[in-house]
C-alpha cells in the first residue's frame, strides 16, 4: 500500500513539472520518458553538470547554462526546483559546465564548476556547493589567437597526483591539430585559481565546429565532438608519451544532424560513453574497452535510446549519485524548450 502511493505521488509530480514545463508530449514511439522536469530558465538552456554531495546524495545539485549576452548558471536540486542563492548571474554568454572534486585551494580540498563565458574570452571558476567566485572575475583563455571564444571545457582529475586540468574547445580555430587547449588549474597563492596552458591538441575536420568535451578521469581518456564527423579520443594526461596522437574516431555514422553533448560514466564493465544526436531526440551509447595503456582499443556501440528530450545540445550523467528517485545514476539532458530533464540510468536500459 505503501510502495503504491508513493509511486502514485511520483506520477503527479512528474506529470505537473511535466506541463509546467512545457515538455513535448509527441513523444517517439519508445522513447523514455524523464523522471524530472526541471523549472525553466529565462533565455536558453545549454549545458548541464552534476556535483555529487557524497555525503548527503539527496542534497545534490544540478548546474545548468542559461546561454544569453546577459546569462547565468542556474543551480537546480533533484526535483528541478532553482535554487535561488546559489546561482550566478550577469555572465556574458555563459557556453559549457563542468565540475570537479578536491582541488586544493588555501590548503584544504574543495569542489569546483568552472563555466566558459564565451563573450569575455574567459574561464569562470566557482567553488561547490556555495558557488563562490575563486577566478578574480575570470581567467583568459587562448590568449594571443584570433579565435579565442571558449565554447565547451571538461574538467580531470589526474590518478597519481591529483593535478586537475580544464580542457577547453573554441567556437572556431585551425585545423593543425591545435583546436583544444588544455590547462593546469591550481591554487594562485591566496585562494584564487589560476590556469597554466599546458598544451595545444586535438584534430579538427573543418567542417562545423568543436563545442562538446568530455573527459573520464578513470580512464584517463578525452572525447570530443567533431560535429557532422564523429567524435575524437586522446589521452587527458598532457605528460602521457603519445599524447598528441588521435587514437580513436568513432561515431562516424548512424547520426542524423551533429555530434552534440558527450557524457561518460563508468560501471563495473568499465565505462560508458554517450553521445546526444540533436535532431534526432535520441542518445547513441558506446563502451569504452581501452585502458591507458593501451588506449587506441577499442569504443564499440552498444545501443541507441529515444528520449523525451528536445533538440537535446548538452548532457551529462553519474552513476556514482544514488537515491530513491535514480537507484543507479543519473543522465540530465539539455531540452530546447529551456529546461533540463533528468533520466534514471536503470530507465535508460544501461545498467541493471
């Protein structure tokens, strides 16, 4: 009797966040549907990151980009409510988030969300989950070139020594294998980060552009969409011998418009890497079986899944978060009708 009622509980929510949204009915035969709607933000919703509060799952964020001259990073719980006080606005075209965990700031570890704000040419860092400024109102990127508004940035966390990197693409750039520029995030001496260009990598087609980065700190591998051509793997790890080498295209068929959000999560199988096909509303899944030492084997597809989502851009996902709502993880995905939907990894059919 119990178990009912909540679930009956839990379809009323869904389905009031659901109109209160705006969220297409016309659904594709099959797709899934989000266990969250969240409230919608003013201008246009981008992408999404998850902080992960280990020590209370419920008490989670969700960031999401609101991509406007006059823009903002919103903070969401897992209900989808806007949490108020912790968003951040006034940002000039705030593009992509991500978030890491422990970078060692005045001594002491603290989670970070760092944002590209492409009409400044800048970095933007915040500390989690207060959301405070650390940046010294932000840190310039791709200083020097003509093509110097960031677009998509991706955060790892180094194993053997807990150095944390931002990879960051550009809204154009050359195609000599410079495209992404990769730097080295650290404590400026006073509790302010600052950033270290470590290196220049990554082929680009020419055809479109760069904009969706992700990284897997567990296997230490980069992933990138070329969109309209597939999606690129290197090595994360600047000191890695090889390193500048493409070791992977993948993703080269199968999609109907671009190559949009990247996310990757690992499970006891190793990782999973997903791939937003935007005019498609659907997601193309990978397994990852490389290892760093061996990271030229092999991506291979292992499905394709419909989603309630709508010209769906940014995405992440955790299989790390766990509560009632997402037992085994959880996958936000950007909604062109200015929301972000949140998915049960289990509903997705990934996991058991």
């Amino acid at each position: 009797m119990r178990i009912d009622f909540i679930r009956c509980i839990a379809v009323a929510v869904f389905v009031a966040l659901s109109a209160c949204s705006g969220m297409n009915r016309d659904l594709p035969e099959n797709a899934v549907n989000p266990v969250v709607v969240s409230e919608k933000v003013p201008h246009d919703a981008d992408d999404p990151a998850i902080w992960v509060n280990h020590a209370d799952h419920d008490g989670s964020m969700i960031l999401g980009t609101d991509k406007h001259e006059n823009g903002a990073v919103y903070v969401f719980d897992l209900q989808g409510r806007i949490i108020a006080n912790k968003c951040v606005h006034g940002l000039q075209r705030p593009n992509n988030i991500d978030v890491e965990y422990g970078l060692l700031l005045n001594g002491k570890p603290v989670d970070i969300a760092v944002v590209t704000e492409r009409m400044s040419g800048k970095l933007r860092v915040f500390t989690l989950p207060d959301m405070k400024a650390v940046d010294k109102g932000g840190i310039p990127v791709f200083t020097g070139e003509r093509d110097n508004a960031p677009m998509g940035v991706a955060l790892y966390k180094r194993k053997h020594d807990g150095a944390i990197y931002a990879v960051v693409s550009r809204k154009q750039g050359p195609v000599d294998g410079t495209y992404l520029w990769q730097y080295r995030l650290e404590d400026s001496g006073n509790g302010f980060v600052r950033a270290s260009l470590v290196r220049k990598f990554g082929i680009w087609s020419g055809k479109k552009e760069i904009e969706a980065v992700a990284v897997d700190d567990r296997s230490g591998f980069v992933y990138y969409s070329d969109e309209g051509v597939g999606v690129r793997k290197y090595h994360a790890d600047p000191d890695m011998k090889g390193g500048e080498k493409e070791l992977a295209l993948f993703a080269t068929d199968g999609f109907t418009k671009d190559h949009e959000g990247i996310a990757v999560f690992s499970t006891t199988d190793g990782s999973v890497v997903i791939i937003s096909d935007q005019g498609a509303g659907q997601l193309h899944l990978f397994r990852e079986s490389g290892s760093a030492s061996d990271g030229s084997k092999g991506v291979r597809r292992i499905g394709i899944v419909k989603t309630a989502a709508v010209d769906t851009d940014g995405i992440e996902a955790s299989s790390v978060l766990s509560t009632a709502g997402f037992p085994a993880g959880i996958l936000v995905a950007m909604s062109d009708d200015r929301t972000f939907q949140y998915y049960s990894l289990k509903d997705l059919g990934i996991l058991p």
